[in-house]
C-alpha cells in the first residue's frame, strides 16, 4: 500500500482549503435560509461606529497584507443606531470580497456624511477588478460571480453579496454599488445616528458573529 505521507503538502493543504470553503458555504447558505424564513432579528444598539470598524479591520488585515494590500480604515466619532451583529456580517463580507477581487492596492472602509443631518452611509472601496455595467444587478444573484466562471472554491460561492444586500434591506437601507472594469468598487449603504448618552458598552468585548 501506498505509505500516506507520501503524498505531497500541496494536496493536504488543497483538502483543508476545499474544507473551509465548504463550511463558508454552509455559513452563507444558513444565512440565506435564516433570512428568507424570517427567524433572523433585529436588534438595534448605540455603539461607537470605530469600534466595529477596528474589529472587522483586525480580521482582515492578515488576508489584506497576504496580498500586499492596504486596509485603511478612516476614523469616526459617530456612535449610531443599529444591529451591532447583522452590521459586522455585512461589513465582514465585504471586506472579504474586497479582499477576494483586488490584487493590488488598497481597500477603504469608513463613513461618509454625504450631506446626510441624522447619519451617513458606510463605505467598501477597494482598487480590485471592478465590474461591467451589465453585470451590475446580477452580482446580487446568489451563485454568480463575476470572472471566475471555472467556479474556483478558493474565489468563494458568490453568496456574500446576496447576503449583504437583504441584511441591509433588512437594516432598512439599500445596498448602493458604483463600478467600472480596472476601476475599482465601491459599496455603500445608510447607517443613521444615535444617541452617544445611550451607549451602554463596548464591543470589544462581544464574540465574533463571522
């Protein structure tokens, strides 16, 4: 019989990558199943919008650098109002869609006012691949991704953004995209403010949601 460490690396480490994108699959596919059967809630809190945005940064800034990618995330103030949870799923798949579709340059995360008095709206930017037109509305449909057509498991499933935009529908927003091919993308969608006497504690604290 063929002694099983004989086997090359590459391949255990092809298996265990093939296993995680399964299991991001199942997550994403749940998440589909929870949002379409109504069992998915929200709860809005106060909170300081910087803390959200350095606890996903600090979950991909190790993916972000692996590539020589910068991730920068500009400083806010505001403390909003909303689901501190469903906010950092959101933010998370964008980031890693970001992460996922830029060879080179950087990714931006911050909040923009945008002449908005109650708010502003969040956005994703990212110096990646960008995306025709045309294929505008469709990366919104789960199972499609724009250029990966021999399905790789290592460029996701095309599920992330599905899910992003009914979580920020569900938020009571609307998932805003601008993008041109070699230009980059850019994701945004409304946060409003709240109420910075009725924050009643940190996040850092909390567990991860992704």
């Amino acid at each position: 019989h063929r002694d099983l460490h004989s086997f090359p690396t590459r391949r255990s480490s092809d298996l265990v990558y093939n296993v995680e994108a399964l299991n991001q699959l199942f997550n994403q596919v749940l998440d589909l199943a929870r949002l379409e059967s109504g069992v998915t809630q929200v709860i809005r809190l106060h909170f300081r919008l910087s803390e959200l945005f350095e606890r996903v940064g600090s979950q991909y800034r190790p993916q972000a650098a692996a590539k020589g990618l910068a991730l920068r995330i500009a400083p806010t103030a505001m403390v909003v109002h909303d689901d501190p949870v469903l906010l950092e799923r959101v933010l998370s798949n964008l980031l890693s869609n970001a992460v996922r579709y830029t060879e080179d340059g950087a990714i931006w995360l911050g909040l923009r006012r945008a002449g908005r008095q109650t708010g502003g709206f969040i956005e994703v930017r990212d110096s990646g691949i960008g995306i025709p037109a045309q294929e505008h509305a469709r990366i919104f449909e789960e199972f499609y991704q724009v250029a990966n057509p021999q399905r790789d498991a290592r460029q996701g499933h095309g599920l992330g953004l599905p899910t992003v935009k009914r979580l920020v529908e569900m938020l009571g927003g609307e998932l805003q995209l601008r993008s041109a091919p070699g230009r980059g993308s850019v994701f945004r969608f409304p946060v409003q403010a709240g109420d910075p006497g009725g924050v009643v504690a940190s996040l850092k604290d909390r567990k991860s949601v992704v």
